[in-house]
C-alpha cells in the first residue's frame, strides 16, 4: 500500500497504514488463518477442498482490491462515479464467497460458512451511505440464521441453534469491526479536508483584505491625481504659477500613492481617521467643494482603538472618492461624534447623479459592500442612503470599554478656499 497523496505531509500517512492493516489486513488474514485452515484439513473431502481453495484464493485477492480502494475514497463522496466499488471485482469476491459458503455447508461447517459471505457484506457495506446501510445490514444478519439452520434441521444433527445464530453473529461482528475503523478513518479525512478548506479561505480572505486596501489607497489616490491634474491643464493659460504648484502636488501624490502602496505590501500601513478627515477636507476644498466638518470630542482620537480609527478612514476615504468620482455635490458634510459607546461617521453630499444599486456600490471585494462587510466583523455597522440628490455614508463602531470621550463642545471649523476657475466661489472646510 502507497500513501495517497492527500495524506502526505499532514499527519495521516501513519493513521492510514494502521487503517489498511486493521481492514483489508484484517480480512484477509480472516479469511487465510480459519478457511485456510479447513482447506488444508486432509480430512474434509476432495471434493470440497478443491474448489474452495480457489474460491479461497480468489476472495482473498478481490477483498484487499475493493477495501484498498475504499481507503482511497474521500468521505462523502455520495453516488459519484469515483465512490462505486469496481463492479467486476465486487462479482468476483460475491462468486468466490458463495462457492467457499457452499463447500462448508456441504460439510456442515456451521462456523465457517459465513466467514467469506460476511467479508463481502462489510465490504458493501463500506461503500454506502450509514442510511443504506442498516437496512442491507439487517437483511445479511436474518439471512444468515437461514442456511445453517435449514441444512441443520435437514440433517437432523441436532444442533440447529448453533448452526443458525453462530453465522448470524459472525455477520454482524464482521461489518462492526470493519466500519469501526474506517468511520474513524472517514472522520480524520474530512478533518483534514476542513483544516485544508480553512487555510484556503483564509488565503482567500487575506487576499480579499489585501485588493480592498489597495483599491482604497490606489482609487483615492488616483481620483486626486485626476482631479489636480486636470484643474492644472485648465490653469496653465490664465494662471501658470498656480497650475506648475497643482502639478507639484500631482508629483506628490503620486510619490505618496507608490509610498502607501509599498506600505500596504509589506503589511504596515494604518489609515486613521485623524488623517482622512484632514486630507477629505482639503481635497473637497480643492475641488470646489464646501465641506464642513463637525467633530465632537474634537480629537477623534479620544478614546477610539486603533482598529477602530483604520476602519472608521478607510469609510472616510472611500466616502470622499465617491464624491468626487460619482457626485456633482457643491456642498458636503463630514459629522463624527462618540455615544453611548458607539462611534458614528456621518459623510453627506447634495449631489448624487446614480441610483443607489448602481456598479460603484456592487461589492466585489471592494468599495462600500466589502467596507461594511468588514465593520460587520467588527461589531459594527455601515448603511446609506439617498434622499432626492442627498446621499449619506455612515458608519457605527464600538468604542471599546475605555472609550468613553470627555464631552466637549462640538469642533466644527469652516475654512474657505477660493475656487481658481471661479474666483467668486468658495468651498467651506
């Protein structure tokens, strides 16, 4: 026997050798120590030793084949193709184990009938699912108390008893120490099978983890670099100092978007939410945009964890691109503030132009489906929602048992940044 592929490396290469040896080993060794033993008995007659040392030999063979092959069989594997024993070894084992059945009864060997027609009952029986198998279980145990007892009454030996429980017993005692071992073995594959399912899922997951980061960093970044860059192409007539510092800028953002990229690769970034408001406020203001803040405590760091302040700018940040990207908004409103142990987010626009359910809101690993998957798993929750052209992002996060913030007067500041293509229009922050 060869360890399959399956087993190597995880523990099982020695679970499944002690399986064969316990199984087919078994069986065989059954089969080979009490019927050998009567084949080569010189006092049963010619007649009978002859064909059941064939038959003997035949069934021997085709059991290792069939439970060999067991082994091999993922558990569960239902009625697919590859979980159906090999029909013509299974009609050979069935052929020889009535022929050996025969020779014993002729001889009336009331112990020794039911050795091989047992063997192929466990060994059908291991093929099946537990709920075929009682009832094929059963019917082989009530069977088994016929042909003894009908050739013991014919006879009139005496013993009819013997003759028809001894078989019956034997039946059930040899498919109980069959399935024993290969139940426990079934149990250690789908073990195996799950620990190896759980490790890809959390390849997967971690993957899933690792495109959402750098679609926020890159989607945001990029966004910015558009924007800048085309305020830049429509400055460069009426204003080339402003449009070579907006193009510095785009310089700089870039180097920054390569900087957080390589971060993110490496496993150390940490988007606050200190940092996003800033930053989402200076963009919308770039943009022509009145954003506002209202910031209660004032420092949104009071008392937040540090998974919470990521979590909390990430929706920031996405919150802030999809503005830009998907919105015509003149005015936005960005509204933090600690309750009741719960730390709500609230980013509003008045210039949604696309419905809800639209392909920028489909979560496929990223944007605001993937970021309110992973508030979930916080404890936490994300909705928007639209009102006419309003829409509104917010987000709610557990503070944790230390976080409760010093009530402090709401900080909300306006700063207004002129417009360069629109001198007459300002954006609040």
């Amino acid at each position: 026997m060869r360890d399959g592929e399956n087993a190597r490396g995880t523990g099982l290469t020695g679970l499944r050798r002690h399986t064969w040896w316990t199984v087919p080993g078994m069986a065989v060794g059954v089969q080979l120590l009490f019927v050998g033993e009567w084949v080569l008995d010189e006092d049963v007659s010619r007649w009978a030793r002859g064909p059941a040392a064939v038959a003997l030999a035949v069934e021997v063979v085709a059991s290792a084949v069939l439970l060999t092959r067991r082994l091999t069989l993922l558990p569960g594997a239902g009625a697919s193709p590859a979980a159906r024993p090999p029909v013509g070894w299974l009609i050979t084992a069935c052929a020889a184990g009535t022929v050996l059945a025969v020779c014993a009864l002729a001889v009336r060997n009331y112990g020794l009938w039911a050795v091989a027609p047992a063997t192929v009952v466990a060994i059908v029986a291991t093929y099946l699912a537990p709920r075929a198998r009682r009832p094929l279980i059963i019917a082989s145990v009530l069977f088994a108390l016929l042909p003894g007892g009908v050739v013991s009454l014919a006879t009139g030996d005496g013993d009819p008893a013997h003759a028809a429980l001894f078989p019956a017993g034997l039946v059930a005692f040899t498919v109980w120490v069959v399935l024993g071992p290969l139940w426990a073995w079934d149990t250690a594959r789908r073990l195996d099978e799950a620990r190896r399912l759980e490790a890809e899922l959390a390849v997967k997951d971690e993957r899933l983890r690792f495109a959402a980061d750098l679609h926020d960093i890159q989607g945001h970044h990029l966004q910015v670099i558009a924007l800048k860059s085309e305020l830049a192409a429509r400055l460069v007539a009426a204003d080339p100092e402003r449009a070579a510092a907006e193009m510095r800028e785009v310089r700089q953002l870039a180097a920054d978007a390569l900087s957080d990229t390589r971060a993110v690769v490496q496993g150390y970034r940490r988007t606050t939410l200190d940092d996003e408001i800033t930053n989402a406020t200076r963009v919308l203001a770039a943009a022509g945009i009145d954003a506002r803040t209202s910031l209660e405590p004032a420092t949104v760091t009071d008392g937040l964890p540090e998974t919470a302040r990521h979590l909390l700018g990430l929706v920031m940040r996405e919150a802030t691109t999809n503005v830009l990207r998907h919105s015509r908004a003149r005015h936005a409103e960005v509204d933090y503030r600690v309750t009741g142990g719960l730390a709500r987010l609230r980013v509003s626009n008045d210039g949604a132009d696309e419905p809800l359910d639209t392909a920028r809101h489909t979560g496929q690993g990223t944007g605001l489906h993937s970021l309110g998957e992973r508030l979930r798993v916080a404890e936490g929750e994300l909705t928007w929602q639209r009102d006419g052209e309003h829409f509104a992002v917010t987000a709610l996060l557990p503070t944790g048992p230390a976080t409760e913030a010093d009530p402090a007067g709401p900080g909300t500041t306006a700063t207004t940044a002129a417009d360069p293509v629109n001198p007459g229009k300002g954006a609040a922050r």
